[in-house]
C-alpha cells in the first residue's frame, strides 16, 4: 500500500467552505478518530468556521515513534502529510485564503500538523499543537527551508511526557522561529498526556483572530 490515507473520509462540523471565514484542521492521535478530535471543534468552536477533520488509515498516521528514523515510518508519513496537503488545497480552492487556515493536532496529530507546515511552508492561520513537535531521531537536522512569514504558532505539551520528550518540543519551536513564525511555547509541568482546558482556552483565542 503505498498511499494508505488517500481515500480515508474527511469528517466536518460547522460552516459550508463556501460560506466559511476560515478553516481549522483537525489532525487526532494515534488510535484517535476523526470524530474524536472535532470533539475539539465543539470546544473551539465559531459559527463562521468550518471544521475539517481527516481520517487516518487503522486509526494511526505512521505506524512508529515520530522519534524512529523516517525511512521507517514509510510510505504512512508521506501519505499522511499528502493527506493533510489535499485537505488545505480543498479549503483554498474553495475560497479560503492560506492565512485563513488553521492546522491543529494533538499528539501523533500535533507532530504530523508540525511536520507539515514545516515541509509546505506559507503562512497558514495559525498552528496549533498540543504535544507534538517535527519528526525525526535525536539528533537528526531539524531544518526546514522556507518561510512561515510570521504565522502565529501554540506549542503546547506536558513535561515530561511520555511520548514527546520537552527538549523535542523546544527545538521545533526553534526552528519554526527561525523560518518566521510567532511561536507562543507553552510547559505543563507533570500533566498527563492529554489536552487541558487552558490549553483549549489559549487555541481559540489564538484563531479568534481569524474571525
């Protein structure tokens, strides 16, 4: 299977594109759905936005540690970011502008939508990553070439975590200051892996702006 996400559904809530202010994509954990992350949308959400929410093949993005070596993690890394690709390119061809859509994921999701304004930069609406940073070893050469033309970006991930180590998070931070985004870097000392309402609180203020 060399591109297992192509054909996985696309859930939505909120505004028709067509109608729509803006955007936010929804990216969920390993093991989580579409329909559990657009629980997010609900908690986030704005009558002049529209929600997207893509599908992962079997419920996982790729199918080892955003840690192990990338050669490992493929084709499902490069199809899932192909995936996340087709979703943005769905909301500016309907309309939407690229500063007017957001990218946000938690976990597996937050690495992936890191990893994607990373490799595809423009300046997006806003990324939103609840535990997550670029994928990669220890180690390995975290740069990314392009600019993100200071597009606002939460980073946001308990310390420490059992699946993404802090030192991961500060340097994904790093890198996308250094390709212009506005990063707000945000430590929760000994919170478990999950999402926190301040957090929550601190993403919707973030793409009110947008609206």
């Amino acid at each position: 299977m060399t591109d297992p996400h192509r054909d996985t559904p696309v859930e939505r809530m909120g505004a028709e594109l067509a109608n729509a202010r803006a955007a936010l994509i929804l990216l969920h954990g390993r093991g989580g759905s579409a329909e559990d992350i657009l629980g997010l949308a609900k908690e986030m959400y704005h009558r002049d936005f529209a929600y997207l929410a893509p599908q992962a093949a079997n419920h996982t993005w790729y199918p080892h540690s955003f840690l192990a070596p990338i050669e490992q993690n493929e084709p499902w890394l490069s199809s899932a970011l192909s995936k996340v690709a087709s979703v943005v390119d769905l909301c500016v061809s309907s309309g939407l502008r690229p500063e007017r859509v957001a990218v946000c994921g938690f976990s597996q999701g937050a690495c992936l939508a890191t990893e994607f304004v990373a490799r595809h930069p423009a300046r997006y609406g806003a990324l939103i990553a609840f535990t997550g940073g670029l994928i990669g070893p220890p180690g390995s050469d975290l740069h990314h070439i392009g600019s993100l033309a200071e597009m606002p970006a939460l980073l946001s991930s308990g310390d420490p975590d059992p699946h993404v180590p802090w030192s991961r998070v500060q340097e994904s931070a790093q890198q996308l200051e250094q390709m212009g985004a506005h990063v707000q870097l945000v430590r929760h000392p000994n919170r478990p892996h999950t999402i926190l309402e301040s957090e929550v609180q601190a993403a919707s203020s973030l793409i009110s702006a947008l609206v």
